[in-house]
C-alpha cells in the first residue's frame, strides 16, 4: 500500500477536524481509497513498481508525487506542479467529507449566529466538498499532466561511447535526467536495457554489436510512457463513489 497521503497533512486548505471523530475513522477512508485513486492516475503498473520501492526510490517518481520546479519547453519558462500527492488530498477530503456529511462538525466548520453558532449545512459541506474535488482533478490536468507531456521523451546527445567488449558500451551523455537501473533506452533507434546509471554522466547497454561507436548519436527514452492521465480520468474517479 503506497502511502502518499497521511492524517497529519489534511490541515489549512484541506482541513479535516479529527477533534471530533477518532482518527481511525479517517484512516480507513485514506487506507480505502488511496491506493485506488493512486492506481487510476499512475497504472497498475507504475503503482506495483512504487508499491515495491518506494516514492523516493526514483527521482521522477518522487518529482510526480511531491512536486518540483522544472523548465517547461512548451512556454519556456521555469513551472511550478504541485506533485499527485497535493492533488490526493482533494479526491480524499472530498470521499470523507461527502459520506460524513451527517455527522456533526465533519469539516470543522460552523455558521454564527449572534454570540452562539449552528452547525454548517449539508448543502454548504458538499458544495465545499465538491470544490475540493474540482480544484484537485484541476491540479491533475493543469500542473501534473504538463509535467508528464514535458517529460513524455527524453533524447540526449551521445557525446562519446567506450567499448566494454561483447557487446557491451558505456554510453556518455550530458543528462541522465528520469534515467534509472533496468529502464528501457533507445540507443541509435535500438532498444536496451540500462545498467550502471551515473546521474547526469553515463549508462551501459549490453546486446549491441561489438564495434561500434556511438558517439553523436541520439539516446532516447520515456519516463512516463504509460502514464494514463486522460480526460477520461474524471469520470473513471467519479465512478468509485457511484
């Protein structure tokens, strides 16, 4: 089970009052639905691979789940995506706060009157609710999704290769960035395998023909290539609490 999202963390915007409701209750929400909203933004795949690990275990999976500043090509500009993880807690504020809406005090949130107060209506908990759900399907198409189709390909330079012998080279390039152990690369339009990652240095292949010398050649690869952010993706959310 991936924990990206703790107890701790639905303070501020995304306020959850524990006060009144032990905290286990909403632990069982965060341990019902995280790892089902986690496998519809990421795959199956990816959340087996992090599930196994570790969020932190691979830079770009720690910089799509935690945020990072990074250079966008399309506008040029240094962009800021708040990482999956801030987006996480809108779909779960929204999962508890809907189904707790008639208990009291779920959001912490009163009406006054004068010098005494009423409990906030159900129609003003799930229109906040509601707007926590949007905001946070937003965040994953307006700063997450950017990101991924930033970082769709990667393609370096060769800018020189050393013969290791039977078929095996060390591959320089200037940027090894989203480049781990055991990743697909294309090497001159060939596939390998990647071993001996030194970051922002070099990568071994093995397979090749003996040889050969890559050196201008281009070395491509994708981090996120099955990565299933679509517009689909609401609907597929939604369709959890139907």
């Amino acid at each position: 089970m991936i924990q990206a999202v703790t107890i701790s963390e639905f303070v501020g915007f995304w306020k959850i009052n524990t006060d009144v409701y032990q905290a286990g209750y909403l632990q069982n929400y965060l341990d019902q639905f995280q790892d089902r909203f986690i496998r519809l933004i990421i795959s199956a795949d990816a959340w087996q691979e992090i599930d196994t690990t570790s969020i932190t275990a691979k830079p770009k999976w720690n910089d799509l789940f935690n945020g990072v500043l990074y250079f966008n090509d399309a506008c040029s500009l240094n962009v800021y995506q708040c990482g999956i993880t801030e987006a996480l807690k809108g779909l779960l504020y929204f999962a508890y706060v809907r189904d707790r809406m008639f208990d009291p005090t779920n959001s912490g949130n009163v009406q006054p009157l004068q010098e005494v107060s009423n409990r906030t209506a159900n129609t003003h908990n799930g229109a906040i609710a509601a707007q926590r759900w949007n905001q946070a399907v937003s965040k994953l198409y307006d700063q997450v999704l950017m990101f991924v189709n930033n970082y769709e390909h990667v393609s370096e330079v060769i800018t020189s290769s050393i013969d290791l012998g039977a078929g095996a080279y060390t591959i320089n390039v200037s940027s090894t960035q989203y480049l781990s152990n055991a990743e697909t690369v294309k090497v001159n339009g060939v596939e390998f395998t990647t071993s001996n990652v030194v970051t922002d240095a070099s990568f071994d292949i093995t397979g090749s023909t003996p040889g050969i010398d890559f050196t201008g050649g281009p070395a491509f690869w994708e981090p996120y290539k099955d990565f299933p952010l679509c517009h689909s993706l609401m609907s597929e959310l939604q369709a959890i609490f139907l």
